[in-house]
C-alpha cells in the first residue's frame, strides 16, 4: 500500500492536516488507535484566529452553527471582574470566542473529510518508520505502507515523534486537573467564559450548548471520576462567593495531567510533528487545540505546495513559522496559571494591576488579539517579508 501522505492521530490536529490536504487533491492516509472516536474530550473553545484558519478550508461555518458565541471573556476574583476582555471588538470576520465540546470539532472536520472520500482507519498502530531516502516505509500493525511524508498527530505520547527520534524536551514536573460537564443554577453570564483566579488555582467555567458548563480546574490531585460533591467544593472554593452555583447534575468527569514541553524540531525529514505530538502546555487560556488546529493547516497547505512543485524548503519554514509560535503560547499559557496562584500577600496588587490594564482601551485590545490568536498575524506578516 502506498499514500502521498500518512496522518497518525485524528484528533482536531489530525483532522484537520488530513482535510487541508484533501481539499488541495493530496492522497491522505488517516489512522487512529482508537475504534471509535471520544465523546468526551477536554478542550472547549475555539478562538477567531482559528477560525479564520477553519474558514480556509471550509470547516468554520458548520461548526459555528453548533455553538455558543461569546463576545467577551472575563478575569475574576470571586464576585470581583478584575479585568474584561472584549472579543466584540477584534479585526476579525468572527469577534467572538466560540464555545463547543472537542468532540463536536471532531464530528464537523471527520463529516467535512467523509463528504471528500476520506475515512479514518481506526484500530490501527504504527509500530516501525524507516527513511527510504524519497520517503518513509511505516508499519502499521506489522504490514507496510509506503509514504512521502508522514505527519504526527498523535498527541503527548506520540508514537510518530519516538520512532523518529525527536527530542521533547522540558520540566519534569507536570500539572493535574479536573474537569466536567455540569449543569448548574448560576448566575453568571451564558454568553461569557470566565478565569477564576484563586489560590489554590485556576478554575474556568465556560458556557457550552444547550446549558452544559464546562469547569476545568487546576488541582494537587484529581479524582478520576469527580463527582457532584466534589465539583460542588471547588466552585464553593473558587467560584461566585455572594451568589454561588449550584450543581444540580454532572454529565461526565475527567483529570488531566499536563507537562510543559516541546519538540526540539517539528520536523526530520519526511516526518513532520503537530498538535501535542509538538507542544503540550498548560489549558490556560484555551489555546493548546486552537495552535494544533492551526499547525494542522500551515503543515497541510505547505505539503499540498510541495506536492504542487514547490521546493521542499517549504516544510523547514513551517517549522521555522510554528515552532516559535508554539514557545511563545507556552509562554503565555504558564503566565496565565501563575498569575492565578501567586501568594495571599501578592493578590491584592494583583488585582489592582488587572484593574487598572482593564481601564487602558490599548493594552485590553492586545490582551483580545493575545488570547483570540490574532497576534500570531504579526508573526506571519514578519516571516513572509
């Protein structure tokens, strides 16, 4: 068997690798350990950056018409807004965070790859990759598949970037968290995400679909199944003091747990990396789905101009494009978690700070593009000079 190019993960990353290429004519080879797809799954938001990115190859409209738009992000304190972050005014043809389950993404980009004739091979692992010199010869499940390239969609423990031995490099420490679907008697906003900052840690709650919330929450040790109780103290911890929520059902429940780490290169040869097969950080923020969905997007395009005639170097500037980029969103999102877990003594500067950057038009406006991935604009008008 012999394909163009073989993507291993289908996940959003995967996905939407796959779909660029596809839609470009490139023969595309998707495979996926899993037998079917997850239900549930972590990431919740999908930021105007990335859907301008979706828009290009025809996966923004049908997911926006699953979704819940937000026009502003908020940065609190219990019942104090330290700092509102308006996302109705971005440059962009989508001023809103969209909120939507992982899952959903998934469904709309698999619909998008089933409508091109490309289903994903499930049940199937990639245990060999050897250089040919003008490509790879993969194993998968012990038979050979012959590909120009191959692309690591697979995720933190990526079974792609060993085999090609890439260094993933970083601290050995790592973060747990919790999260889960609920429904609760709240008074907060349905059409806003907020960050609760709170010693103990993070705590984001963000409106989905039909009246679910997603909490996500930075914690010592995560419960693998929490339940309603448990979910109940952390908002009781974290969340509105005057007026608090109230869990009245929890629909699924989860931990994480997080590393801090990067590939030394995206790419070798053949092989390329994506997604969190490249990057892994912290959840603050909401941006680790959104920066593979758009790693999946430049590494498409660029392999679709290489198998189009364009020279190979090509694949080298989406290393030189997404990799920096992948270091500066580390960056931030740890920024984020530890501006939520500084010190009793520290927290009232603190919020005096988010206060007053909250009264500057200038500086909430470059927190909006920061967050929305509009920045990554500037870096792309750099490196295409």
């Amino acid at each position: 068997m012999s394909t163009d190019v073989l993507v291993v993960g289908a996940g959003p990353t995967g996905l939407a690798t796959a779909l660029t290429l596809a839609r470009r004519g490139v023969g595309v080879t998707l495979l996926d350990k899993l037998a079917e797809p997850p239900t549930t799954s972590r990431a919740a938001v999908v930021h105007a950056y990335t859907l301008e990115v979706l828009d290009r190859i025809g996966a923004a409209a049908p997911l926006i018409a699953q979704a819940v738009r937000t026009p502003r992000f908020t940065v609190r304190d219990r019942d104090r807004v330290l700092l509102t972050v308006p996302f109705h005014e971005l440059p962009s043809r989508y001023p809103y965070a969209l909120l939507v389950s992982q899952a959903v993404t998934e469904a709309v980009l698999a619909g998008q790859l089933a409508d091109l004739g490309v289903q994903v091979r499930r049940q199937c692992r990639l245990t060999g990759l050897t250089d040919t010199g003008d490509g790879v010869l993969a194993q998968v499940d012990g038979e050979p598949l012959r590909a120009r390239f191959v692309v690591g969609a697979d995720g933190l423990h990526s079974t792609v970037r060993q085999l090609a031995g890439i260094g993933f490099t970083g601290p050995n420490d790592e973060e747990s968290f919790v999260l889960a679907d609920v429904r609760v008697r709240s008074v907060l906003p349905r059409d806003e995400a907020a960050l609760f900052l709170a010693r103990p840690g993070p705590l984001i709650w963000a409106p989905l679909p039909d009246g679910v919330v997603r909490l996500v929450a930075a914690v010592a040790d995560a419960p693998p199944a929490p339940d309603r109780a448990y979910l109940q103290a952390l908002l009781d911890e974290r969340g509105p003091a005057r007026r608090p929520d109230r869990v009245t059902e929890v629909l699924w429940g989860s931990r994480f747990r997080v590393h801090h780490r990067i590939a030394d290169t995206f790419r070798a040869g053949s092989v390329l990396l994506a997604g969190d097969a490249g990057h892994v950080h912290s959840p603050a923020g909401g941006q680790g789905m959104n920066l593979g969905i758009c790693d999946a997007v430049a590494l498409g395009t660029a392999l679709a101009d290489v198998f189009d005639g364009g020279p190979d170097t090509l694949l080298d500037d989406y290393n030189t494009r997404q990799r920096p980029m992948a270091e500066d969103v580390m960056s931030f999102a740890a920024g984020l978690t530890r501006l939520a877990t500084v010190s009793p003594a520290r927290r009232p500067a603190r919020d005096v700070l988010l206060r007053l950057i909250g009264a500057v038009p200038p500086v909430r406006r470059r927190i909006a593009l920061r967050l929305s991935g509009l920045s990554h604009r500037e870096t792309e008008a750099e490196l295409s000079r």
